[in-house]
C-alpha cells in the first residue's frame, strides 16, 4: 500500500517512469529527485500519517523498496504510539 502511494506521487508529480519501480535494485538516487524532490514527497507521507521524518538524507543511498520499508515502521511506531 505504501510502496503504490510512493509509486503513485512519483509518478504523478515527478514525472518518474513508472517501469522504473519494476526493477527490484531501484535505488532512491536513480529517481533523479533532488533533495527539495525528496522533501516534497516525504512531506505527502508526513501530511498523510501526521508525523515528521527526522532526517530524509537517509534514504538517498537505500533502494526504493527498503526507503519505503523503513517509512512503513515509521508509520507502525507512529501509529501505535498514539493509540
């Protein structure tokens, strides 16, 4: 679900070619997002789930799949915390 809305808003708002989310070695550099890209899209996952992350530099050298994995614990933390 996570890695769809990612996909989605890169897609739509980045402009990203959706062929490249098929590749499983994606890495959140090969996006071509600078960093105020990359702000802008950890802004929608923020606005989203109401929280902020930390420090978005972190994600640069992951691959897509693990930067939308270490968002999704994120959002568990984030979610249990206020319940």
């Amino acid at each position: 679900m996570l890695f769809d809305q990612i996909k989605n808003y890169l897609v739509t708002t980045a402009g990203t070619d959706p062929k490249k989310f098929e590749d499983p070695q994606l890495k959140v550099a090969d996006l071509q997002l600078d960093s105020l890209g990359l702000i802008e899209m950890l802004f929608e996952i923020e606005d989203k789930y109401g929280f902020q992350i930390p420090d978005p530099t972190v994600f640069l050298p992951m691959s897509f799949a693990e930067m939308v994995a270490a968002i999704d614990v994120m959002v568990k933390e984030q979610t249990q915390s206020k319940a």
